[in-house]
C-alpha cells in the first residue's frame, strides 16, 4: 500500500500537481504513515529525478518550479503534522537556519529547519539569498548556540565558506558553531572551509546538532 503511495507522491512531484501531492500527503497522514517516510520515500524520490532530467536537458526550468510548488503543497500538510509530533519537547537551544547568498534554494533547508523545531529547538529560518553579515546579525542578537547555511548550488558553496570566515573575524565562534548542508556539499568540503560540521540531510543535521550541544553542555 505505501510502496503504491510513494509512487503516486513521486509522480505527483514529477507532473509539477500541487493538488495531487497535496491529497495524496493527507492520505499519508490519515493512514498512520510518518511524515518523513512519505518525504523521504515519496517526494524526495520526486525531486531527484527532476534534478536529474534537468541536468540532462530532458526537463526544464518551467519543470523545475512546478515540481517545487508540488513539494511545498505536500509539505504544507505534512509540516504541521512533523511540527506536532515533536511539539511537547523543551526548547534545546536556538538555531540560525538560512540558504547562502545568491541562492534561493529553500525545500531542503524548510526540512532542517521544521526537524530541528520538531526536535525541541528554537529555529529562527532567515530564509532564502542570506548574506553572512545577517547570518552574524541574527545569530548575535538572538544568542544561538548553532548557525545553519544550507547551498544547493556549487556556485554559492562559496557562501558558506564566508559565512565561516567572517564568525571567525567577528570571534563569534567558537561560542557558536557554523555547520552546512546541501546537495553539493561534501564532507571533505565542510573540512576545507573548516565549518563545524556537515551533514548529507535532515536527520543527519538534528544528529550533527544534538552531537554540538551536548559537547558544549546545556542551552
Ligand atoms: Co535548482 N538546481 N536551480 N531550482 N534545483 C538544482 C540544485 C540542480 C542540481 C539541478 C540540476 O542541474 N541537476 C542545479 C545545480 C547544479 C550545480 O550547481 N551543480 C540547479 C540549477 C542549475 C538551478 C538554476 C541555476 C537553474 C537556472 O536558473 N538555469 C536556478 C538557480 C536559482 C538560484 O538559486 N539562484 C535554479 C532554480 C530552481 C527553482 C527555483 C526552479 C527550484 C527551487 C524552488 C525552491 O526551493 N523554492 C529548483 C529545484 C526544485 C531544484 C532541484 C530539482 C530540487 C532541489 C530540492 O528541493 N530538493 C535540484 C536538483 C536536486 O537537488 N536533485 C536543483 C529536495 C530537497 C528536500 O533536497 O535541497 O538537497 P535538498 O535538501 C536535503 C539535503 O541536501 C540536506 O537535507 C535536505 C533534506 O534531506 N540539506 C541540508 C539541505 N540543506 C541543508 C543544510 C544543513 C544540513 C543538511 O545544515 C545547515
């Protein structure tokens, strides 16, 4: 039943059908499915494959907007419900979440940010095309314990590593640790900027997190 279910959510995101994704993610939910299997195993799958004929010139830019207006149709009903189970958790600690500048990539950095708040933090999300003097802002005025810069796009990983230079100038770390993410981002890059951590997805990322604050101890 889920494995047609899953499919159904892949298609949906590869027809570029807010409607349908949007049903069928209720459809999960009302069925007991977690919310995160239906991302992970339905529309992830979706915007993989997207991604994909994208780069192979088989889809198009046109493609690449509607497949993400189906993912944010399904992650409207789905959002909620990840934020309801991890409603009753403590606050853990104050995370500074945003895509680097010049990048408006949003989808996967919204998954880490609703995680993270669903995991008992406090996420303040700046959003999309952030400049690391606001990463530093916000993060200053707000007390955070952890800066997150998510990139999608080879070009803008060079965001990141700024973002790691100027906390290191403004000697705001190692009071706070920077950490990256994204498709493009690899371990061996996180280690190159010298960032405080990486990880490949969103569960990866609350691991990365909850590692961070229980190394520097309590909130
Ligand atoms: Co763009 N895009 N896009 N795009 N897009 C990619 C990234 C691309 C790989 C497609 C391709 O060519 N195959 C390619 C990048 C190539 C490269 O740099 N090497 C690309 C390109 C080229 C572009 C444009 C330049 C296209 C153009 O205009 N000619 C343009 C750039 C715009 C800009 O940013 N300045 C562009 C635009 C867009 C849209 C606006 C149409 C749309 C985004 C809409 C939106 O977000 N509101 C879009 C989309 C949808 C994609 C793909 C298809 C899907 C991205 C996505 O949402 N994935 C993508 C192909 C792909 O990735 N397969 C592609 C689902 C999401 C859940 O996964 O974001 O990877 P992801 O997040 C994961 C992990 O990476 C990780 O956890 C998440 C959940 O597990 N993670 C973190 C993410 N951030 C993290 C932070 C962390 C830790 C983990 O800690 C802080």
């Amino acid at each position: 039943m889920s494995e047609d279910l899953f499919q159904a959510m892949r298609q949906s995101i590869i027809d570029g059908a807010p409607d349908t994704a949007r049903s069928l993610a209720q459809t999960a939910i009302d069925s007991g499915i977690p919310p995160l299997s239906a991302i992970q195993g339905g529309y992830v799958p979706g915007m993989n494959y997207v991604g994909e004929q994208f780069g192979l010139r088989r889809m198009f830019l046109p493609d690449m907007v509607a497949a993400a207006e189906a993912m944010k149709a399904a992650m409207g009903v789905l959002d909620p419900e990840l934020k309801r189970l991890g409603a009753e958790r403590p606050s853990a600690g104050t995370i500074v979440l945003g895509t680097a500048k010049g990048d408006i990539h949003e989808i996967g950095k919204t998954l880490v940010g609703t995680l993270l708040g669903a995991s008992g933090y406090r996420v303040l999300d700046l959003g999309v095309d952030v400049s690391p003097e606001k990463f530093a802002a916000v993060a200053s005025e707000a007390g955070a314990n952890v800066v997150g810069v998510s990139a999608l796009l080879t070009t803008t990983m060079k965001g990141q590593r700024s973002v790691v230079e100027l906390f290191d100038r403004e000697g705001l770390r190692p009071r706070i640790k920077v950490v990256i993410g994204g498709a493009p981002v690899t371990r061996q890059w996180a280690e190159e900027i010298r960032a405080d951590g990486f990880a490949k997805d969103a569960l990866g990322a609350v691991n990365l997190v909850h590692g961070l604050m229980q190394a520097k101890g309590p909130a």
